[in-house]
C-alpha cells in the first residue's frame, strides 16, 4: 500500500466520521441549532464537525491499533484458529460487560435489565453484518476478526461516552466510530488488493 493510498484511507475516513455524526448531533439537538441567527447555525454546525473529526482520529488510531494486536495475537498463539477463538471469546466477555456494567453503574431502581441489552446486541447484530461482508469480500478467514474489530474495539474507543451514560454523548461519540471503523474495515482490502 503506498502512502497515496494511506492519505486516501486517512481523509476518506476523516470525512466519513465527521459528516455521519454531524448529522446525528444535528438532529438530537435540532433546536438548539436552529434557534437564533444563521451563526449559530454554521458555528454550531463546525463543532459538530470538529468534534465528530476528533472522533474519528480515535476510530483511526483504534484501527491500526488492532493491525498491530492482530499480528501480534496470531504470532503469540502460532494459529489463527486459536486467535480466533481467543476472540470470539473477547466478544462475549464485551457485550456481557456493555449489559452488565452498565446496569449495575446505571440502573434505577425497578429498571430491568433488559434496556442495557438493546444497544450491546445491536451492536453485535451490525458486527456479523459487517463481518459477512468483509469476508464475502476478501476470504472466510476475515470473518472473526472483523467482528472483533467492530465489537471490542469499537467498545473501547466508546468507553468514555459509556461512563457519562447520556443519550446524546452516546450517539455523538458512537455514530462516527461506527461510521469510522466500518469505512476502514471494509475499504482496507479494497486499497491493498494487487492490481492485474
């Protein structure tokens, strides 16, 4: 991959996170937004611009973060079976955390568990989508890591909205992650895969 490639990867994806969670934010606070003069509008509209780009470095970072430990987890392990067990067991102990933790940090009295479980199977639901994809796209191999890149390390980089628990800063901080790490996950092969 040359670095031409890796511009476009960078931009691509910067773009991508930014516009999809500036729409979001736009939208969970349409009224704040649209109230007052026209520079309220543009200046609120370049925060949320900047501030889902800023979110989107840390998908990029989380990315090569996982290139990184995915090399790593199949040296450590001599096998790419085992890594991939190894994995798939990351990513139930993830989504038993994002139900349970959560709950215990944040639910009020009376509430079941049962709300804590809709975003966390969500999010594994779209993570078998994508991981189909990645693998019809490139081999059967790809399937199980890609799930674990969008599951765990999508998780991870969302860890801080996670602890504030407010609806607006979960979906401001998640939609450009998501965007992000699915842009990246499902462009990568494309851009390394040898011309004929």
């Amino acid at each position: 991959m040359n670095s031409r490639k890796v511009v476009y990867l960078f931009f691509s994806t910067l773009l991508v996170g930014s516009i999809s969670g500036a729409i979001v934010g736009f939208i969970l606070d349409f009224h704040v937004y649209t109230e007052g003069s026209f520079l309220n509008l543009f200046f609120g509209l370049i925060w949320l611009l900047g501030i889902c780009a800023a979110f989107s470095l840390i998908s990029q970072m989380g990315f090569f973060a996982y290139l990184t430990l995915h090399r790593f987890g199949l040296a450590l392990f001599k096998s790419q079976k085992l890594w991939n067990y190894v994995q798939v067991i990351l990513v139930g102990f993830v989504v038993f955390d994002l139900i349970y933790f959560r709950y215990i940090a944040f639910a009020e009295p009376g509430e079941t568990i049962l709300n804590y479980m809709i975003m966390p199977f969500l999010l594994l639901i779209y993570g078998l989508i994508i991981a189909y994809l990645k693998a019809k796209g490139t081999n059967q191999g790809a399937f199980i890591p890609a799930l674990f890149f969008i599951v765990v390390v999508t998780s991870i980089e969302w860890v801080p909205a996670l602890t504030v628990n407010d609806p607006k800063w979960l979906w401001l901080y998640f939609t450009p992650l998501i965007t992000a790490n699915t842009w990246q996950l499902l462009t990568l092969h494309r851009l390394t895969k040898k011309e004929n």
